[in-house]
C-alpha cells in the first residue's frame, strides 16, 4: 500500500487534514499522551523498532518497505521484525527492543490481549509506543471494551470509512448484476477479536444495507487468512442450499479470496460472486491471470503510505517532542480489473 492515492477519506466533525510526509494523511486532530507521557526528545541518532505481526504477508511487507525508505530519509536506525501470530514473542521481542536501547518501538499486535503488558513494558523504559494498523488498549485485553484515553495511538485507516466504501462498492456490483435479494446471501469474514476488523465489517454492512435493503448477512469467524476463510466460508455453503449468488466481504483481502475461492470450489459461477476486498494485493492476482473470477473490486489500502506515516510520526515524537496524534490515517482508493495496474497495486 506507492502511488498518489488521491481518494479522500469522508470529512467528519473529529477529523482534520494534514500534510505528513507529502501524503494526504487524516488526523483526529487531538492529541495523547498515552504510553509516550515521561518519554524525552533524542538529542543523537534515533532508533526505531517496528514490530510487526504477519510479516510474510505483503501488505506488512510493503509497511515494512515504506517505514525503512522513510527512515533512511530521516536518517533514523530501523530495525523490523516479524512477530508471525506469536503473543509470546511479541512480549520478548519488546523487551529485546527496549534493551538495545531502541527509542521508541511501533507494533502490529498479533493479539491484543498482549496490550497491557506491552504498555506496561514501554512505560518503565520510557520508550515512545505507537501502533499501526490495529488499535492497542493500555488497560485491558479488549480494545473494543477500552475507554479513548486508553487506547494507544495508532496510524493506519479508518475501518468505518474503508467498510463504507466496500459496501458502497459491493451493492453496485449487486444492482449492475440485477440479483433478487431474495435469494442472495451476504459473507462477512473476519477475526472477531480484532477491533478494526470489526469496525470494518459493521460499515459495509451497514453501507450495503441502506443502498440494498433486505438481504440476508451471515457473519463467519475467520482467522483473517485465505485458508481458514475458505475452510469456513464451505461449511457455510453447504449449510445454505439453494442460495444462487453470494456478496462476499470481510476484514481484509485474505478472507474475501478465501470466500471466493470456497464459492468457485462449490460450483458457483464468477458471475454469481459479488466479492469485494479489502488490499488489493491478492485481488489483482486474480485480475492478473486474466481468469473470470468473483473478486469484483478491492479497496487498496498501501502499506508503504501506513509504514512510511508510522516512522514519520515517531520520529517527530522522539526528535522534536511533538504530541502523537490519537489517529492518523492514510488515503485509499477502489480499484478492480481495469484500474488496479493504473492505481499502483504491487501484485508480487
């Protein structure tokens, strides 16, 4: 996620533009002390880690890409480091951070319920802590279940305005296609325990419903990877006969392309699949084998823009002092067949 993405994000009362790092990046506008509150400016060179769940999947290694290249302009000291879906190492790899000395650390969490521990760790070392792309609570396992003040801030996107687009998206494709909501069945894929996920799915369902009254919605838990997607997306399907065409979305790409996969498995013709995913960067693998598939659409969202935005960020914390922003958030774009190539989708 390394073009100019000139799609804007939807203005609200909370939210304020701001230039970072020549992006159009959308800031809440407040301010938070959060885990950074005793943390000093850096008078030598700084050092960065970033942290990072799922390192191996391109979205998180195009974020890695985009945070070094901002570091090397900055001329910061970056080190980032692949977590998989280990909670356990994401607690010693912390620890490790901080006693190489690193100045301030930004994390992908593979599970939230390590938040507290990991704020807990960043505060004794008066490390600055500053998450991307999932949201952190100081005060609890549950992100969902934390109050504002204690939450970590955190740069990535805004999971309702990016569910908005995808339902937006999803119920064009419904009314170009001409399907009877009658016998149409809504996927919803996602990790339930993942807060932005959640945020994400509720506003496409809630874009498509107001655009696409009256069908149906089953929400299938996922462990946010094509195959676990898949495997659970056919159980789904079988457990539903006689539905003749599936809208398929979910928390990100991975379980939109398990879903559609699982459909085409099952049977069901491309043109019967209304998917609609979030990164493009497994989308455009389908678009680019030049196949007839189910993945109609895709919002990309550049992992280069969030990495390069987290460092930015943390490094202005560390060198000048300044405040993190509550959030922060960089732009997005829908593309599908035609476009993606155009948009600067990187389809490795």
């Amino acid at each position: 996620m390394h073009p100019s993405l000139r799609s804007r994000l939807a203005p609200t009362a909370a939210l304020s533009l701001a230039t970072v790092l020549g992006l159009t990046a959308c800031s809440t506008g407040q301010t938070s002390s959060g885990a950074d509150a005793s943390v000093a400016p850096v008078s030598g060179k700084i050092s960065i880690t970033y942290l990072q769940k799922q390192g191996d999947q391109q979205y998180f290694v195009d974020e890695a890409a985009g945070a070094k290249a901002k570091a090397a302009e900055l001329g910061a000291d970056l080190k980032v480091v692949n977590l998989g879906n280990d909670a356990n190492k994401t607690v010693s790899e912390v620890q490790s951070a901080i006693a190489q000395k690193s100045n301030g650390l930004i994390i992908v969490v593979p599970d939230p319920a390590v938040g507290p521990q990991v704020v807990q760790t960043a505060r004794d070392a008066k490390a600055a802590l500053l998450t991307s792309d999932d949201q952190v609570c100081a005060s609890g396992p549950s992100p969902a279940q934390c109050a504002a003040s204690d939450l970590v801030p955190r740069i990535g996107f805004s999971g309702q305005q990016m569910g908005q687009q995808v339902g937006q998206r999803a119920a064009e494709e419904f009314k170009k296609a001409g399907w009877n909501p009658a016998d149409t069945r809504i996927i919803s894929g996602w990790k339930q325990d993942v807060t932005v996920c959640g945020d994400r799915v509720k506003a496409a369902k809630d874009a498509f419903d107001q655009a696409v009254p009256g069908v149906q919605n089953i929400d299938v838990a996922t462990d946010n990877t094509p195959t676990g997607a898949q495997d659970k997306v056919a159980a789904t399907i079988t457990a539903n006969p006689g539905v003749k065409h599936w809208v398929a979305w979910g928390c990100n790409d991975e379980n939109v392309q398990g879903a559609v996969t699982a459909l085409q498995n099952a049977g069901v013709s491309p043109n019967d699949i209304d998917g609609v995913g979030l990164g493009a960067y497994l989308a455009c693998k389908d678009w680019a084998s030049g196949k007839p598939s189910g993945m109609k659409a895709a919002l990309f969202i550049n992992g280069k823009d969030v990495g390069a935005l987290a460092v930015q960020t943390m490094y202005d914390k560390l060198k000048n002092g300044k405040d993190f922003p509550k959030e922060a958030f960089a732009p997005t774009k829908m593309v599908d067949a035609t476009t993606w190539q155009s948009a600067g989708v990187s389809c490795s």
